[in-house]
C-alpha cells in the first residue's frame, strides 16, 4: 500500500513550477502533479496500490488549541502567492481526479491527510507487508515504529527514520510550523517561575515522558508543574497521532469503501481523460509496473533474472573456452546432427579420422604420455622455427588466437563485461 499526501506533493510541485518562472493554470498544475505521481508509482510499486489522501478545513486540532496553525494562515497574508487561487486549482483537480482516475482518493472533514495517513497504518495496513508514505512531513515519521511502514520524503528524496528523542523533543519543545508552543508556553504567554525555561539537550534527555508520574517527578519542585503538566498533555494530543479522536474512526472507513467504490468506476473514464491531455503514455508505464508487481513478478525482478541468467551464461562459455568439451561435446553435435554416447570407442568420426577411426585407442597410461610428449615437442619445434623466423625478417608472425577478454581488476568470477550481470536496484 502506498499512502500519498495530496497537499503536501500539490504544493511542492507548484512551487517548483513558480521557480521555473511557470504561469500557475491548472493545465500547467494537473500536468506537473499526474507526471510526478506516475513516477513515484513506477519507481515504488513494490509497495502495492495507491491511495491519496486530502486534507479538509475546520481542523479538530483548533479546538483543543485555538492558535493552532495560525501563524502559519498570518505567513499567508504577506505571501507573494495568491493561496485562495491555489487552494481553488487544488480542489479543481481533487474533484478531476476522483471522477477519472483509477486511484482512491480519500478526504474527512475536520481531518488532515496526517490523520488519514496515520488510521489507514493502523486498520488497514496488514503487518506481513510492506507500506510506504510519501510525504515531506517529518510529523508522520512517529508512525516508522511499525516495522512495516515506511516513509520516502518526496522533497529531500530520500527515506526517513524514526528517532525517539527527535520525537521527545517534539512533544516538550513544541512545533513552530504549526504555531504548538513549549511545555512552558501557556498558549503564547511563557509560565512565570524562577527555574529555568530552556529545554536543551541534556534536559531533554533527563526528562522521562514514559510515564505521568515519571514527569512529574522531574517537575514535582517546580512551583507551576501542574501547569506544566497541562501543556505537555496538549502538545501530545495535538502532535501524537495516536490520539486522533475514535469518533471519527467510522467515518474514515466508511469514506475508504466509498473511495474505493468511485475508483473501480472511473477506471472506465481515464483512459479519455488521460489522452485528452496528454498522459496516456505515462500512466500506462505506470500501470504496467504496477499489473507486473500484481502477478509475482516484478519488471526488477525479471531484470535480475535475466541478469543473473546471462551472468551465468557467460561464466559458463568462459569456463568452456580452453576445455575440450566445447570441440567435443557429450551431446549432439549442431553440424553432423550426430549423436555421442559414452562409449570413446564408440565417438571417433571415420570420415575425418580415415583408417584410424575403425581403430580403438586402449587407455594405457604409458602410451598417453608417449603421445603426449610427442605433441609437447612438435609444439617446441614449432616455437622455435617462430622466433626464428621473427628475429630474421624483424616482423612478428600471425598467430590465430582469440582476443582475451578485457577484465577490470579486482573482477569478480562471474563479471559481465556488458553490464547485464548488475541487477537493476530498486
């Protein structure tokens, strides 16, 4: 299962069309967004199908806290982007979407994609697989605990992990992108107190949040711990993704099952849809990798089969090359269509033996080693009438070799010189 987070992949592609110097329109927009989301469903389609999900205003969050991304809807006024128009092309093309493509696109009110994300991990995510989030968002990386989810950040193109202090500090130091204050911030006013109100690294480490009455140890000879206590059980509502509200569970699974419903419909439409504005070719790609992932066989895995195969073969004719059996095979030969058996006597060609192949050869050792040391002296003899005839004419005679092949050092025993021993790396 891939779990795509619409917002966070809209904004990032139209801001990367307005640093190209790019007109926001909603053809430029569609194009850029369906074009980036074929590619991550090619290059990850290991994990299984797509799922995207959307964020709905009215967030939850605001009411447990009032200022909760306020800060950030401030940011907006003086931003030179016009965001009403952004936000009216996003859903445009939500709607566009739902309508024509074949992928499940899953929105709640009152919920962020955060939320969604988080719920399809738990209920619907089975444990013997692996899933993938794609998001930049480092709020969703507290869901890597599970071993089986996985998080690729589509900004800095690369995985994340999860790290248990980053986590720690997040709850007690608050979150300035989405206007979450400290522990020590009773809303935007600072607690009054003669202690000290930094939370470095070596407090941080000292603090023990396993448990209520282990933080309250630490905070028992702060006069204002109660207040203290407070405010850290609203950071951890407010980021801790475990405690998301249960009323909203029903909700989310019925919209999963109407999405998936409006899926199986459009996939009659986005072929037209596609074609009309240029993306046939790119969906199909994708869907081709994904219907071969579907079968057991990945188009990776057929690569690294082959690979592997034509490494094979290749060590195999290498090893062949200086052997007899590669001029006298034990099966039928391709140019007599003749046929061996295991017989010696029973595998001499008359035809090209004359006389000699009514004859059987006994399997004395004395005479192999006569007949050796004959062969061992014509060649000699005929070394040195070679080096003798280069040291007169100051020319080196012709030998009919074949060419050795160009080794890199260090090569392995079955390195492909061609490339096709490297497995493609997923």
């Amino acid at each position: 299962m891939i779990l795509l987070d619409f917002s966070s992949l809209f904004i990032q592609v139209a801001f990367g069309l307005k640093k190209r110097g790019l007109i926001y329109s909603k053809d430029h927009l569609r194009n850029a967004f369906l074009s980036r989301i074929f590619a991550l469903l090619r290059r990850f389609r290991r994990f299984g199908d797509l799922y995207i999900f959307t964020d709905k205003g009215d967030y939850w969050r605001a009411d447990v806290f009032g200022g909760y991304k306020r800060r950030r809807a401030e940011r907006r006024l003086i931003d030179d982007v016009d965001w009403d128009e952004l936000h009216r092309l996003q859903n445009e093309i939500d709607a566009e979407m739902k309508e024509n493509l074949p992928f499940p696109i899953v929105g709640v009110e009152r919920l962020e994609a955060d939320d969604l994300i988080a719920m399809a991990c738990r209920f619907y995510a089975p444990r013997a697989k692996q899933h993938l989030i794609l998001s930049s968002d480092k709020d969703l990386t507290q869901l890597l605990r599970s071993a089986n989810i996985n998080q690729y950040s589509i900004g800095g193109k690369s995985f994340l992990k999860y790290d248990s202090h980053a986590f720690k500090a997040h709850l007690l130091r608050g979150d300035n992108s989405d206007s979450i204050p400290s522990i020590y911030f009773d809303g935007e006013y600072l607690i009054k107190s003669n202690g000290r109100r930094r939370l470095t690294d070596a407090r941080l480490r000292e603090i023990d949040i396993t448990s209520e009455d282990n933080f309250i140890k630490y905070f028992h000879k702060d006069p204002e711990a109660d207040l203290i206590l407070k405010n850290y059980n609203r950071n951890r509502l407010l980021i801790d993704l475990r405690c998301i509200p249960k009323r909203f569970l029903p909700v989310f699974r019925a919209r999963m099952k109407e999405a998936k419903v409006m899926a199986a419909e459009a996939a009659a439409r986005s072929e037209g849809y596609l074609l009309a504005h240029n993306l046939l070719k790119k969906f199909q790609a994708a869907r081709k990798e994904l219907s071969a992932q579907n079968s057991g066989r990945s188009g990776a895995q057929n690569a690294a089969k082959n690979s592997e195969n034509q490494s094979g073969s290749f060590e195999a004719k290498a090893d062949n090359s200086n052997s007899d059996s590669s001029r006298y095979p034990q099966t039928s030969r391709s140019k007599n269509k003749q046929s061996y058996s295991r017989d010696p006597s029973q595998n001499l060609n008359p035809t090209k033996m004359g006389e000699k192949g009514n004859q059987n050869y006994s399997r004395d050792p004395s005479q192999s080693r006569e007949r050796a040391r004959s062969q061992n002296q014509s060649r000699d003899q005929n070394r040195d009438q070679n080096r003798n005839n280069r040291d007169r004419s100051g020319r080196k005679p012709y030998f009919k070799r074949a060419p050795k092949p160009i080794m890199p050092p260090n090569a392995p025993a079955a390195f492909d010189p061609h490339g096709a021993g490297d497995a493609a790396e997923l």
